[in-house]
C-alpha cells in the first residue's frame, strides 16, 4: 500500500489508523456473523472507506494530506475505544477477546514442506493472509510495470501536470490508489484482530504502519525492495519476541524493532547521499569535459 501510494505522489501516512479501523470492524463482524471471511470482507470495505475519505478530504477539499493521515491515525487509536463501547454496549477500555479458533482466519498447512525439519516450521502452518501478501508483491509489481493503470500511476506521481496535459484524470488515478491501498490496509487490519492478535486491542498495529512506510523508503519504492526490508524489520521483532521468551526483560527487547527501522533509515539516507554525490560528481566531469 505504502509503494503504490508513493509511485502516485501520496504521502499516505495514515496506514496506521485504516488498519486499526479494519482490525475493529473486522473482528467485530466476524463475531456477530459467525463466519470469519464476512470479517475479512468487511474489513477490506471498512479499509476502502477510509481511504476514500482521506482522499475527499486531500483530493477535492485540498486538506493537507499529512495532516489529514494524522487526523486518521488519531482516530484510529482513540475513536475505536468509543466504538467498542457504542457497539458492544460494554464498558472495555482496551481490548476484545471476541476472535476464537472457529473465527480465526485459517492457516495452511503446506504438504511434503511442512515435514521439513526447521525449514517446515518456517515456510509453512501460517495465515493465508501471510501467503497472499507475498502474491500481492508479484500482483504490484504488475500492475505498476505492465498495465495502462500502472503507467498513468507513476506518470501521475513524476509529473502530475504532465500526466493532466496528456489527458490522464490526476484526481481519478489519485483515488484508485487510495481504493488499492484501503484494500490491502483492510487485509491487514484483518490479519491482526483475526489471526495474530485473536481479538482487538488498543493500538494493536503497534506503529505497523510507520514501519510499512519506513519499508517503502528502504525498498527504494519499488515492491521487491519493500518486501525485503519488512522481512528485516519482521524478523528483527520476531527476535525481541524470543529474547522476552528467554526471561530478557521485554522493555528492553519491545523497541529492537523501531532500532531496526532507525538504523535502516539512517543507512539508506547514508547511501542515497552517497549515489547523489556521485551523480554530481560524474555530471560536473561531463560539463568540464
């Protein structure tokens, strides 16, 4: 979401709040329905609607976009409290333990791989989120590198007046990312109140979505880059996770991955300024030849 975002221009900075909108909906409506693929629907849809509104506001009001992802993301840590209680008609202050085995999206189980020692137990048993959201970065890459809508995405996001002077609709190809970021954002909010979390909790997606857009700087927007810095930044709170495990004080180890993720930044600002350097450099040798 954060890479199609920036390949048109958006700073969507308010992943955070849409995921943990989703995640409430979600989880709600799986619960009340009994059938946790109405929560993922509903999730997805919740998500969509969200981003179409920070778009109205963005897009056609011509609020600032950073103001209006903030704005969303406070909503999303304070506004779903009030929800819960509206809703539910209790008095919870932070959580819900509303998602149980039978409500859980499903796992798979991979044959012949999950036998594997070590191995197995990494590749397979997960969410089939988790498996969809590897597809997702083959689907983004095509659709931003192979289709018409792709093309008119990165053209609106390089050189929006150009792209507007050809005849391509800037505010259409605006709210059409935003509509694809809502989707995948929705997903999301579903993996962590339907599986991860089994439940909602106050600010669940724990900073996920800062960490989202901190992968798509590292990634150098492009989706294959953005996959593999999650993975660091997964695998980096998957061992603060173990190191709680083996008695190591979690205050310690809860901020291993926001170091992971500052350390990234810094190194890839540090190699960005280095490229820029030497694009100048090499360009001052043209100009002097």
């Amino acid at each position: 979401a954060a890479v199609i975002c920036e390949k048109a221009g958006v700073s969507n900075i308010g992943l955070e709040g849409t995921m943990m909108i989703s995640a409430l909906f979600g989880s709600l409506f799986a619960y009340y329905s009994g059938n946790w693929f109405v929560g993922l629907l509903v999730a997805i849809a919740v998500g969509i609607i969200v981003s179409l509104l920070m778009g109205f506001f963005a897009f056609n009001l011509k609020t600032n976009i950073i103001l209006t992802g903030t704005a969303v993301n406070m909503i999303g840590s304070g506004g779903t409290i009030f929800l819960v209680k509206v809703i539910t008609g209790t008095q919870l202050t932070s959580t819900t333990s509303l998602i149980t085995q039978k409500l859980q999206i499903p796992s798979i189980t991979i044959p012949l791989i999950d036998k594997i020692p070590v191995i197995g137990q990494v590749l397979s048993g997960h969410s089939l989120l988790t498996y969809f959201a590897f597809i997702c970065v083959f689907l983004t890459w095509v659709l931003l590198y192979h289709t018409p809508l792709g093309l008119n995405i990165r053209s609106v996001g390089e050189n929006s007046h150009a792209a507007s002077s050809v005849g391509v609709s800037v505010i259409k190809v605006k709210y059409i990312t935003m509509i694809i970021a809502g989707v995948l954002c929705g997903m999301g909010g579903a993996f962590m109140s339907m599986y991860y979390a089994m439940g909602w909790s106050l600010d669940m997606v724990a900073g996920r979505g800062f960490i989202a857009l901190a992968a798509q700087a590292m990634g150098a927007g492009e989706p294959l880059g953005c996959m593999l810095a999650a993975l660091i930044f997964g695998f980096a709170q998957a061992f603060g996770i173990k190191l709680s495990a083996t008695g190591v004080d979690s205050n310690l180890v809860s901020p291993i991955p926001y170091l992971v993720t500052i350390i990234g930044l810094v190194v890839f600002a540090l190699i960005a300024a280095s490229r820029a350097k030497r694009a100048r450099r090499e360009s001052a040798e043209k100009v002097s030849a």
